[in-house]
C-alpha cells in the first residue's frame, strides 16, 4: 500500500514538471493560388507551456510534396518556436489539398499533428 502511494507520487510529481506544447493554430489555410505560384510557405507558433525544456524530436510530413523545418535547441518554459512548412504543387493536380505535419515532442502529448490546405488552380 505505501509503495504504491510513493509510485503515485512520483509519477504525479514528474507529470508536473513536463514540457507541454500549445500551438497558436493546428491548421493552415493557404488559400487559393496558381500552378505558377506552387510554392507556399508557412509558418506554425507554438509555446512551451510546460515546467521542463521542449524538445521537438521530429517533424514527419505526409508526402514529399511538404517540407517542415524547425529548431532543434530545447525551448525553455514559457517560451516559443516555430515549425516553418513550404508546400510544392508543381507537378500536381490542380484542385484542394490537405496534407499533414506529424510532430512528436518530449511534451506531455507526444504527438501532434499538423495541417496544411488549400487550392491550387491551373
């Protein structure tokens, strides 16, 4: 009964001092644009709203078509990033897209998953 309490407690307490990632947005809308405008960039903000530093460990995109970059230095708490995401729809059908980021952290969530989406006229 008593090391299960301490069991509690420890993982309570470690729970408390974790990153947590908050993004200002999960989706980007990068509206209407031409195939001779197939390059669009983004740019996704988020704030480590945990007690420990973040670390983003990956940044996995659908398909080839979506480039993310972002820092790999530990975001202190209270602090921000950012995760910047070029599309290229050259080559593509025209028409609406919806791709997806996958983010996976030391936060509290580990994962999260991330949005582009727009159309691409001829």
């Amino acid at each position: 009964m008593i090391a299960m309490m301490l069991v509690s407690i420890v993982t309570t307490a470690s729970a408390q001092n974790q990153a947590e990632i908050k993004f200002d947005k999960v989706t980007q809308n990068l509206g209407t644009f031409s195939e001779k405008d197939a390059v669009q960039t983004t740019v996704f903000t988020f704030t480590n709203v945990g007690q420990a530093p973040l670390v983003i460990n990956q940044v996995v995109a659908s398909c080839g078509c979506t480039v993310p970059k972002y820092e790999k230095k530990p975001i202190a708490p209270g602090q921000q990033g950012t995760i910047n995401v070029t599309y290229n729809g050259k080559g593509k059908f025209p028409g609406h897209f919806k791709k997806s980021i996958t983010v996976r952290s030391n936060a509290k969530t580990e994962m999260t998953r991330l949005y582009i989406e727009g159309d691409m006229t001829e």
